[in-house]
C-alpha cells in the first residue's frame, strides 16, 4: 500500500531507503533547481575535471525544475515560479552527478533512464517526480530564494538553491533499489495489451 | 474590416490565455475523472492538478512555465475584410507578447539544426490557415506545444488496414508513451488522406470539444471503445497507476487512396486551447 512521506533536507539515508514506488512524498528544506542541460553540462565538467562545485550537493536535491527569479530593486529576489521538465533528457550527465556529488534525489517528471536507476541504485538516490503543469499551487511551496550561481546562463538554467516548505506531492518514481515505477507500468500495460485487443475485437460492431 | 492591429493582439492573447487557463470541458473531464478514481494516490494527483489549474486561473498565473511554441489554426470566412498584412500579424502578435507578458517566457523557440534558443525562428509561430465559405469573420484556435507531449506524437503509413489494426497501432502508440506526457491526455487520431493530412486531422480532433458527437458512426463507436481501453492500461495520473490514462480521445478521417496514414497525438492535462472569432465589424468573441 502506497504511503505519504514527509522528509527534511539534508535527507537521512535511512529515510531514503524507506521510499517505495508509488508513494508520495512533501519535503522540507532546500533543494537545487535548473532546467537547463548546458548546465548538467557543465556540472558534469566540473566533476570530469575535479572542480568544486559553487553549492553543495552532498545528501541533497537536484532538480530538472525550471525557476524564475526575479530581482527586485532593493536586492531582494523573488522567485515567480518553479516548474519540473522532462527528466530523461539529462540521461547523459544524471549518472556522473548522483555518482559524484552524494545527492539522494533528483526530481524532475517522468522518470529517467537506464543508466540513472543503475547509478541511483549504486549509490543510495531516489527519483521524485513533480506533478507536471500544476506549476501555480507547486510554486507556493518555495520560501525563500536561497542561492544562484552560474549567472551567465538564461534565468530558468542558472543553478539554483531554494528554500521549500511542504513541497509536494511528489511522486517516488525510482527507488533506492532500483524499482522503477514507470517501466512496472509499462509492462503491466504489455502484459494486458493482448486482453484489451481481444476485448476491442469482441465490441467492434462487424463491417457492413 | 478586420485589421493588422486587431489581430496582433488577439493572436497575442489568445496564446496568453492559453497558457493560464484550462478549457471548461477539460475542467468537467477532470472533474470527472477525479470523482471515479479508485486509485488513492492518483486520487490525490488528480486533486492537485485541479486545485493548481484554478489557482492559475485565479491568480492569472501559468499553469506549466514551458509555453511550448505558439501554434494555431485560423478558418478564414471567404467574406472576411483585412486591412493590412494578416500574416505579419500573428508574428508580430507573438514578438509583443514576448515583450509584454509577465513573468517572462522561457527561452524555448528552438533551431533544429544548431540547438539556439530564442524567441524567433522559421516559420514561427506554427499557423495552418483553413477557408470557411460564406463566414464574415476569421477563427482563431490557439493550441501550443511544447516538447513534454510533443514528442510521442507518431505516424505509420498501413496499406488497406483493417479497423483492428488502426486500434492495435493506436494502443501501442499510447502504451510507447507511457507516463511520459504528462496524463491523463487528451488523445488526437488521423486516419487516412495523405501523410500531411493525417497529421493534421490528429490535431485538429484534440481541439474538438470534449463531450461532443463524433459525426461518423464508426468512429465514435471506436473512440468510445478505445478510451475505456485506454483507460484500463493502468499508467493513471502522471504515472502515479490509476484509472485515469486519457481524458479523451477524438478520431478523424479522410478519404484516400489504400495507403492510410495513421497518426496518433498527445495533449497533456492542461490541454492548452483558446479560441475566439474576429469579425468585419471588429468585433470580438472569445469563444473559450
């Protein structure tokens, strides 16, 4: 029976590895956004190359989550909105980044792919999908605009730490076991295809 | 007459509207969906995306920050009156959209062939252009995409296929996309004519209201059986596992000669669509 998790940042490993498919969980604490892939990019190179990485990832969230902040002009910055993208787009640099940086989650929606859940089950980090376009009562849950770096890059691809209350509901789309909710899904949808023809065959009006 | 300035603007916000806004009939579907549900956890997913789509509304804000590209389809009445250029219109509507809408837009009119982003590109935004005889005005259907449900559209050219292999490649197609696009979806299908005419009715039937008759009796026979189908593969809500898949889907057909294309897309749940008419008296009705 799926359960509802509320977790704080920085995670707990024990807590991570009580997360099962299909669950959901809110979270408390600060995560890291950026939609952008030049910056998966480039966090790749810093690890390839043995850069510090300008935050800190360890037992943290990085997120393939689009944010806009905007700065005021008092200095105060105001994030507008956050909004999750399609997470197997980053399949080139997700593996390198759990393996290297001590995250214990990635959110994004979706799901990832092969090489992901295999570097996600080597190294203790779970998937967390956001619910896609409910981007307004998903943005609610950000606090305070906490860090960005890499200024260089468009608004929504600058890395980004946020502070979130509550943030949710996510959903647990890759274990630390390496289960993966939405290739389960699929098969199920396989295995079932061949019932569901004979049912489409049985109701089909016969040809005139 | 219906002028350069009119429909700048009107294209401009109906793209606005679209990316704030669900259409009525999807609310209902939600709606809906939401209430027959045995799933709890895509029960919850269900909710969620309600609440987010009426706060949206409320507030004026996006309902997903990926505004896709602008796309729309425009049925022109054979007694409509222009005063100046009508295709500049709709791309000038967008690059005063890009300036005036708050927050920004993300970067996202992509070049194929290099990868740059920008707010401009060939052929942007995607408008098909249709002729109504004897209509005095012209209609505006705003629908944009972006890459989320974009990319698992698919097309197979079949050489005398029967209706079962038409459901079969259907249901593989939505099985293929899986979780993928953001469900439950508003399903699209075109059969037969050419491969650009298939296409093309697909996303057309995705903008048909939903709850509306299909004309052809086979069809709506086919979209009644594959949508409980559809239903019944079990992915539910963003892949949460549910009863909740698709919130519709809308066939269409062309006549043609044996060789039938087959093309199957996809609307995520916001099922982004505006539409409104312009008239020769400058009258406007914003129709959803």
């Amino acid at each position: 029976m799926s359960q509802t998790h509320e977790l704080t940042l920085p995670f707990k490993a024990e807590e991570i590895e009580r997360l099962e498919i299909g669950d959901l969980v809110f979270l408390t604490g600060e995560i890291i956004v950026t939609v952008g892939l030049p910056t998966h990019k480039r966090i790749k190179a810093f690890i390839d190359e043995g850069k510090n990485l300008p935050l800190d990832f360890d037992k943290g969230m990085l997120c393939q989550v689009g944010c806009y902040v905007e700065e005021r002009d008092d200095g105060t910055r105001v994030c507008r909105y956050i909004n999750p993208s399609t997470s197997t787009r980053f399949e080139p640099y997700l593996p390198t980044i759990i393996g290297a940086t001590g995250i214990m989650a990635v959110g994004g929606k979706g799901g990832v792919g092969p090489d992901t859940i295999k570097s996600m089950r080597e190294n203790g980090c779970v998937y967390l999908s956001f619910v896609g376009g409910a981007s307004a009562l998903t943005s609610e849950a950000v606090r305070e605009v906490v860090d960005v770096v890499w200024e260089d890059f468009i608004p929504q691809f600058r890395l980004t730490r946020l502070r979130v209350e509550k943030l949710g509901p996510l959903n647990v789309g890759v274990d630390v076991r390496g289960n993966c909710l939405y290739t389960n899904l699929q098969e199920q949808a396989r295995d079932k295809l061949d019932d569901l023809m004979e049912e489409l065959n049985q109701t089909r009006p016969a040809s005139p | 007459m219906i002028s350069y300035d009119a429909i700048k603007r009107l294209s401009g916000d109906l793209y606005d509207w679209s990316l704030k806004k669900i259409p009525e009939d999807t609310k209902v579907r939600l709606a809906e969906a939401e209430s027959m549900e045995t799933g709890a956890n895509a029960k919850k997913v269900l909710q969620f995306m309600i609440h987010s789509a009426r706060v949206a509304e409320e507030e004026g804000r996006f309902l997903c920050s990926d505004a896709g590209v602008p796309v729309y389809a425009v049925k022109v009445g054979s007694q409509a009156r222009f005063e100046g250029d009508v295709k500049r219109a709709f791309s000038d509507g967008f690059d005063e959209l890009v300036e005036r809408i708050d927050p920004p837009l993300l970067r996202f009119v992509q070049n194929p062939l290099t990868n740059e982003r920008s707010f401009k590109g060939k052929d942007m935004p995607i408008v098909s252009w249709d002729i109504i005889d004897g209509a005095d005005y012209m209609d505006i259907t705003c629908s944009p995409k972006a890459l989320g449900s974009g990319r698992w559209a698919a097309l197979e050219i079949f050489v005398y296929p029967s209706l079962e292999d038409i459901e079969k490649y259907i249901m593989d197609t939505v099985i293929k996309a899986g979780s993928q696009h953001c469900p439950p979806v508003m399903i699209g299908v075109g059969i037969g004519g050419s491969f650009d005419q298939a296409a093309k009715l697909a996303k057309m039937a995705t903008l048909r209201p939903m709850g509306t008759d299909n004309p052809e009796p086979i069809l709506a026979d086919m979209e009644k059986r594959l949508f409980k189908a559809i239903n019944k593969t079990g992915f539910g809500p963003m892949g949460q596992g549910g009863d909740t898949t698709a919130l519709g889907i809308h066939i269409d057909y062309s006549a043609g000669h044996g060789f039938t294309p087959v093309a199957v897309c996809f609307n995520c749940w916001i099922n982004r669509r505006t539409r409104a008419r312009i008239y020769n008296d400058g009258t406007i009705d914003r129709i959803e």
